[in-house]
C-alpha cells in the first residue's frame, strides 16, 4: 500500500511539475486551479488514500484506549501523593488511610470524567460499536438481567473455586475494601460507582473490544478468547489471584452483556448494581454471610466426603 500510494503522489507531482513547464506563459490562476484539481481527483479517487485514513483512524482509537488505560492508571496511583506529601511524617498505614480517601475518591472521579469525554472524542469505534444499537427497552431489560447473572456466575464460580480449587471461602481485597468503606462511608463513591464505570472501559471496551475486533476468527472463537485473556487482566489488577475463576465468570458475563446489545452502558450499569448490592448486604447483613458462608462451607464438604 505505502509503495503503491508514494508512486501515485510521485506521478501526480510530475503531471504538475510538466504542465507547469509547458505552460509558463498561462496565468497563475490556472496553474493554480490545475494543482487543486490534480490534488482534488487524487484524494477522491485513490484507494491508497482511503487506506490511509483508515489507518489514521485506527490509530486514533488506539491513541483513545491508550489513554483511557493511562487514566485509570492514574486514578489507581492517586493515593501515591498523600503518601509523598506525609512522607517525612512517618505515619502508619492507619494513620495514612484518612488522607489518601480524598485523594482515591477525586482521582477515581476525574479519571471517570475523563473518560467518558475521551470516549466521545473517537473518531472511528470498533465494528461492534458500529453496529445498530438494541433499543432502549431491550437495553433496561440486560442491565436487570445482567445484575442478576453476574451474581449467579459469582456465586457459581465461587463454590468451584472452594469445593473444587480449595481456595479460600473470603476474599481478602474484598474485606479490605468493606473495611475502609465501614470507617469512611464516602469510599463508596469508587467501590459502587467510578470503579465500575473505569473498569468496564479499559477491560471491556478497551481490552476486549480491541482483542475481539482484532481477532479474524468466528466470532464465538473470539469471544472466548478475548474474554479469557480480558479476564486475566481484570483478575490481575485485583490483586486477588486466589479468586481468578471468580473474575474470570463476571467478566464473560460483562462482555457478553457489551456483545448482546453493542452499548457499554449496559455492563457498566450491571456491574455498578452488582457492587452496590454487595455493599448493601456486607453494610447490612455482614457478620451473618460470613458465618453462613462457613456454615455452608462445612456442610458441602461433609457432603462430598460422604459420597465420595
């Protein structure tokens, strides 16, 4: 294509650079008006022209979902300058955690502000984002529902992970994070609403959208492998290795819920209503799940070692 597209331009200059010298005697007018249309007819009808600005185009969107992941990065990190500026203070992680609150909750909002205007500066969306949209009423009903199965594949993906896996019942980011947000009810803002918002944009629009559109397999191939390797990242930056499958089984639900209906409101709602949930039940009903999670622990494994 480059080789192609520089030989055009090379030919179109030299048809200029000749009919200049043939016609020094014309009008600076009508040389002019030449190169424009020489210019005009090149740009409207060359592949390779077209090919190019796809290209750029392209290159946009990947400028875009750079950024968005630079961002979310930056909101991650946000809690890195209460810790520089009271660096001399030689303070604890206790005595630390009521000054980088307001640092967390105003990068996480920024970074979701941000976010959401580089969304809108895209140019060129993927094909999924192209394609016609599930009207709104088909889209209220995937976000209930999507709720409603992200709990069931955790809940399912949580008794392979301990009766199967053996892994532990609780997950420890979890109970950090419940733990922070009981002392500083504000801490909510991020666990129920701009985490949410952040993460569905680089690990489903970002990172699974750009894998499931770059992948030239049948779409379920792609899918299941974009899912996969999306997944990962998610579990990853978690930082929760011991509760992988767990994330793994939401963020297949998420992006089937982003491939469904081609909108990434729709998983960013459900994942906001299913954090939001879990707040409620461990704000309400905390001590009591924990004890009934053992409880039930206890009962299936004397379960299995009865048929087993």
């Amino acid at each position: 294509m480059k080789s192609s597209l520089v030989e055009c331009i090379s030919t179109r200059l030299c048809e200029v650079l000749i009919y200049l010298y043939i016609n020094q005697r014309r009008s600076k007018l009508q040389s002019i008006c030449y190169i424009k249309f020489s210019l005009l007819s090149f740009f409207l009808y060359n592949n390779d022209y077209i090919e190019l600005k796809e290209l750029t185009m392209k290159l946009s969107r990947l400028w875009a979902d750079i950024l968005i992941i630079l961002v979310y990065a930056g909101a991650q990190f946000s809690s890195v300058i209460p810790a520089i500026i009271h660096h001399d203070e030689h303070l604890t992680a206790a005595e630390m955690i009521p000054k980088v609150i307001p640092y967390m909750i105003g990068g996480f909002i920024i970074a979701s502000i941000l976010t959401f205007f580089i969304n809108r500066s895209i140019k060129n969306e993927t094909q999924l984002e192209r394609s016609r949209k599930e009207r709104w009423l088909y889209t209220i009903f995937w976000v209930i529902a999507g709720f409603f199965m992200a709990l069931m594949a955790q809940a399912l993906m949580n008794m392979i992970n301990v009766y199967v896996l053996h892994q532990p019942i609780e997950s420890q980011n979890t109970n950090n994070i419940m733990s922070v947000a009981k002392q500083y009810p504000l801490f909510i803002i991020i666990v129920s609403l701009a985490g949410p918002f952040l993460e569905e944009f680089v690990f489903r629009k970002v990172i699974f959208g750009e894998l499931y559109e770059w992948l030239r397999l049948p779409r379920w191939a792609a899918f299941l492998i974009a899912g996969t390797l999306s997944g990962l990242v998610f579990a990853a930056a978690h930082m929760d290795f011991d509760h992988t499958l767990i994330y793994l089984g939401m963020a297949f639900v998420f992006a089937g819920l982003y491939v469904a209906t081609r909108r990434i409101i729709v998983p960013i709602l459900a994942h906001m209503a299913m954090n939001s949930f879990v707040v409620i039940m461990q704000f309400a009903l905390g001590d009591k799940i924990n004890e009934a999670a053992e409880q039930l622990k206890e009962t299936s494994q004397l379960i299995i070692h009865l048929i087993f």
